[in-house]
C-alpha cells in the first residue's frame, strides 16, 4: 500500500477541516446589546433610539437603531442628540454640588439668603429640599399649560413663574415631585456663580461633552426630530422651548455623553467621589424619613434602589414632549467594573425606561451567581403561565440564531389588551433574547412594548419577569400536547 506523501496529507486535512460544519461564534456583549435595542425599536415602534455604556473609565459601546428624521430617512447615529427631560436634573444637582465644593452654595442655607427673588411669602426652604422634591414646591399646574411658547434669557427670570404660588407643604413635611422646584435651584446657582446657569454648566460640569442646552430640536443638524404617538403612530411634535426648566428637563446630549458624564460622576472627575456617594444619600423629611417615590429613596437629585443581584443602582429617568431617556449607574462596584449606561429615545412613550437600560447593559456585566441552568425550549410550542397575577397562555417558538437563543411569544387576551392600552403601537408578539454566554436560556431580556425586562429561569421549570414591584410576568414552555 502507497503511502502519503506529507504534503498530500497536509491538502486532505485541510480540506476535511474546511468541509467540517461550523460552529457560529458566541455574539459579543456589543451585539447582543444591539440585538436587544434593535428589538425594542421595532416592537414599540419608536422612531428612534440611541445607546451607550460606560465601563471602568471609557465608553465601551455604543449602539443606535432605527430614525433621527422619519421624512427625510435619516437614521439614528451615534453623534444624534436627544432630549434629556428629568435626566437634566442629574446635571443640575452636579453644578450645585461642584458650587459647594467650592464653597459658594450652603446646600442648607435658606434660598431666600442666596437669592432675593424667592418669595418672600414662603417659608424657609433650601436646594437640599428642592433637589430632593421636599420643599412644598407645585409640580406644573392647569397655568402651565402654554409652557414652552417663550424664550427665558436667563434661569433667574424663568424662576419668576414660580413665584406667588402657594406651596403643597410645609418644607421638610413631604415629597412632592416639581420641576419648578428645580428651575428655582437654577436660579440660585446663577446668583452664586454670577454666571447664567448654562454657562457653569459648560465650564464646570460638562466641559467637553455633547450636552447642552435643548432648543426646538429643529435648527441643530445633530437633533433628533421629536416625535409623539396617536393612534398608535409616531406624529411630529409641535417645537417646545425648554429654557423655562434647563435644569428640570431642558438639556439634550448624545446617549455616549450621558453615559460618559455618570462615569465621570463615579470617578470623581466633576465633584470628588465623597461628595457624589453623599448625593446619593436618601434625604430626609423632618420627621427622620427617608425621602422616597415608589421602589426609590431620593437623594440630592439621584435615585437609588438594591437591584435583582444586591447591587446599588443609581439613576434618574425622563419624559417629556419628544423624549424619553434614562441614566443608570451601579456606583458600588470595583472601579474596574463600575458601569454607566444611557437610553434615549425621540418619542414620548410609556416604559419602564431604566430597567430597559439597566438589561442593554447586562451583557457587559458579571453574571449573576445564582442563575438556574436551562435550555433553549426549541421544541416548545405553546407556554402557559400568568401575567400580572391573571392567567395566560399562547403560541411561543425558539430558535438558536447566531449563537442566542431567540423566542417569540404570542399575545392574546388580557396581555394584549395591557400592552394595546398605551399610546404606542400595537403589538402581536414578545420577544425573548437569551442573555447567555452560551445557547441556553438560564437568564434572557423579555422584549415588551413598555420595555426590556429580566426573565430568569425558575428552579420549578418556569420563567419569571419582575414587571414593577407589584407584578410580573411567569410562564411554561410547553411542546404540543401528545
């Protein structure tokens, strides 16, 4: 028997290499990401949306899908602005620490001692409570209606709407949310500063960064259109002018600047890193309460909750007319894995905005200890379970694409008509995205109409989805009944 020679070995061996199937390579953390928002787009039927997450000191990813200009067909990129809306709170309570830090703001002092345009009518109140949402201050009321119909020079005239109005409680007593109260920070810090608000925004807190001031988003050619929904469908929204609340809900930026500026905020770049873990402190009303909203305790302006894994999360989410937004930060983690992580959006929709963001940025985290191994259900054909405590059943399959385990559930009944009651459009189907290093499906993102959910697998078979702190999604992968 002849024997190969060497060279004709090497030649079949390659050859059986290259004929072998192959085995696609795991995603990385950037295109799952990307998968999950280009979901979100097309299942909310958002214009569009912006992305990005900041981790261990520089953005690590950034991600963009679907319209910055649905006429004009132009596309979402990553130098796009959008609104801010109350994500501008968090820049605003930054300009009034960094004004403390350097010794020019008493955070306690009583506002009328800072700045003489308070009224005078009002008893003492301080820029601690108006970034906490204590001081009594109105939210916008019935006369506010034509708000955005005027240019403010400066935030010292804007503060003189608030004026002659009658506080909701005494300072200290209560929480009440207001953006007023946030306009009235705004004046003060340029009575301090001796500077317009935006412009010790720009020097001493956002410096270099693509976050400004928001106009009519029409003349600045890196503005997003803004949109609203009606009937389900994404309209153009009338020009709105902000200058009214730059400090309550009036910035704009790219989704990597916001991110950038929570990074900066953890690390000690805009206000020293003992000053921002203090924001973070819930306040306190005068009876020794923590200062809370909902699943939040409120600091100077920062929201905190312990997320699903134990982890503090630090946040602030916006709406307004043509956004919704979120900033989501886990300042406790080893500096390493600190992470920021920014979601914009053109349109004013219902969501569970900072959940959605905090599962864009799970591929890029550590995985949780605890997960329960499971499978991709791909013979699964039907699932049943509840949602929101009411039963529910439906036609579901999975599929392995690119290395994710991909599911589609169907909608029917009292789920549909949840999701069908809010102003977006209507949907037919939730998306399941494994978030899994490999195939499997021990921990995924439920992609819903109001959002990105965790859905986890449950130790009885199940998969569960926390929907608020009151309610959630649960259900059983089931193949077709013999």
């Amino acid at each position: 028997m002849t024997s190969l020679g060497p060279l004709h070995a090497l030649t079949l061996a390659i050859l059986a290499l290259s004929s072998a199937p192959s085995v696609p390579a795991a995603p990385d953390p950037g295109q799952r990401s990307q998968r999950l928002l280009d979901e979100l787009v097309d299942i909310t039927g958002v214009p569009g949306m912006g992305a990005a997450i900041w981790q261990g000191g520089r953005i690590t990813w950034r991600g963009s899908a679907g319209w910055r200009d649905l006429a004009a067909g132009t596309p979402v990129d990553a130098d796009t602005r959008f609104r801010l809306a109350s994500v501008s709170k968090l820049v605003a309570v930054a300009a009034a620490a960094r004004l403390a830090e350097d010794g020019k703001l008493d955070l306690d002092a009583p506002v009328a001692a800072l700045w003489e345009g308070v009224d005078p009518e009002w008893p003492a109140l301080s820029v601690r409570q108006l970034a906490a949402h204590t001081a009594g201050v109105p939210h916008y009321q019935d006369r506010d209606a034509d708000r955005g119909s005027v240019a403010y020079a400066t935030a010292r005239e804007a503060a003189g709407l608030v004026r002659g109005r009658q506080l909701l409680s005494a300072p200290g007593e209560r929480y009440h949310y207001s953006s007023w109260g946030y306009t009235l920070m705004s004046a003060v810090i340029e009575a301090r500063s001796g500077q317009r608000f935006p412009e010790y925004v720009t020097r001493h807190v956002t410096r270099d960064l693509a976050i400004g001031v928001d106009g009519d988003n029409r003349s600045d050619p890196r503005a997003t259109r803004t949109y609203q929904f009606e009937g389900g469908r994404p309209t153009p929204a009338p020009a709105h002018d902000s200058s009214y609340t730059w400090a309550g809900g009036g910035y704009s930026g790219t989704p990597s600047a916001v991110a950038e500026f929570g990074g900066r905020m953890m690390a000690g770049d805009i206000v020293p890193v003992a000053r921002f873990q203090a924001m973070l402190e819930p306040a306190r009303l005068n009876d020794g309460r923590e200062v809370r909203d909902d699943d939040y305790a409120i600091g100077l302006g920062w929201r905190t909750l312990t997320d699903q894994d134990g982890r503090r999360r630090a946040q602030h989410a916006g709406v307004t007319l043509g956004a919704r937004s979120a900033l989501v930060t886990w300042p406790d983690l080893p500096a390493a894995e600190q992470t920021a992580v920014s979601l914009l959006s053109n349109t004013l929709w219902v969501s569970s905005i900072e959940q959605s963001a905090s599962m864009l940025a799970a591929p890029h985290m550590a995985v949780p200890a605890d997960l329960v191994p499971a499978g991709c259900p791909v013979h699964a054909t039907r699932y049943e379970g509840r949602f929101r405590g009411q039963p529910i059943a439906g036609t579901v399959t999975f599929a392995v694409e690119d290395g994710i385990c991909i599911g589609k559930l169907s909608l029917a009944g009292d789920a549909k008509a949840y999701f069908d009651a809010f102003p977006q459009k209507d949907a037919s189907h939730l998306r399941v995205i494994s978030l899994d290093a490999g195939t499997g499906l021990s921990r995924a993102a439920l992609v819903a109409p109001t959002g990105l959910y965790d859905l986890r697998a449950q130790p009885d078979g199940s998969h569960r989805a926390p929907l608020g702190s009151s309610s959630e999604l649960r259900v059983n992968f089931l193949a077709t009944r013999p």
